[in-house]
C-alpha cells in the first residue's frame, strides 16, 4: 500500500508538467553555457515566474528589490546551471543573501523541468524552499503550484 501510495504521488508530481502546454522548449535538456550579459535577466522571463519560491513565506521581510534578486537567481540556476551548482545572491541589507541550486534537468513530455532549492538566510540564519519548474518554449520557466 506504501508503495502504490508513493508512486502515485510521484507520477502526480511529475504529470504537473505537461498540463503548461505551451510548446516545446528551444533548447537540449541540458542547461545553457552562459547567462545574459551584466547578469540581469529581462523583465518578462522574471514576470514569467511568477514570484518564484522566494515569492512565498522564505521572502517574506525581503524589499522588492531583493526578491528580485532572488528570483533572477532562481531563473540563472534553472537555465544555466548544473545540478548542483549555487547561484548566490546578496540583498540590499547586509544580513539578507540567499542561494539557489537547482537539480539535474528531466523531460516530461515536450518539456524540460527541473527540481530546485532556495535557502534565503537573514543574519545566520536561514530557510529553505523547494519546488519545480518546468521550462517554456520562449525560454521562460514555470513553478509547478
């Protein structure tokens, strides 16, 4: 019964994936080799996100600003890192930072998705988020809800 319960809940958490529909995405399962110049990210990729995790509870107390900067590096770790690699970001405050790292890419259908985790730490110490995306066909990544 364990078993069955686990594997159902596995395959509902993957299914999340294919229900976007918004067409195949324009890049191999593997991330991208460089991110965008002067390492901001537009707008309307980060618009795309829709808050992200660090639109949650663990960016509650951010400014606007920070969780920007949060989110631009939710978006760097899911389009151009490996598995594993940190993204660091830095807020405005001294004591508010966070980093973000992203798992190893998979397919689900047409699409390339990614589990990932953002710790957002203020002072010594921190909380951590963790969710899915799967990536769009104009580059743009979506959290599974």
């Amino acid at each position: 019964m364990k078993i069955r319960v686990a594997l159902v809940s596995a395959l509902l958490a993957v299914s999340g994936c294919t229900t976007l529909g918004r067409g195949s995405p324009t890049s191999p399962v593997t991330p991208a080799a460089t991110p965008p110049a002067g390492g901001k990210v537009g707008a309307s990729i980060v618009a795309a996100m829709n808050g992200g995790l660090i639109g949650g509870s663990i960016g509650s107390g951010l400014s606007d600003a920070e969780k920007r900067k949060g989110l631009e590096a939710e978006y760097k770790a899911l389009e151009y890192n490996a598995s594993g690699q940190k993204v660091t970001w830095k807020g405005d405050s001294s004591s508010h930072y966070g980093e973000v790292v992203a798992a190893q890419p998979y397919r689900v259908g047409s699409q390339d998705c990614r589990q990932y985790t953002h710790t957002v730490y203020a002072g010594a110490s921190g909380v951590t988020a963790r969710g899915t995306a799967c990536r769009n066909a104009d580059g743009s990544w979506t959290p599974l809800t």
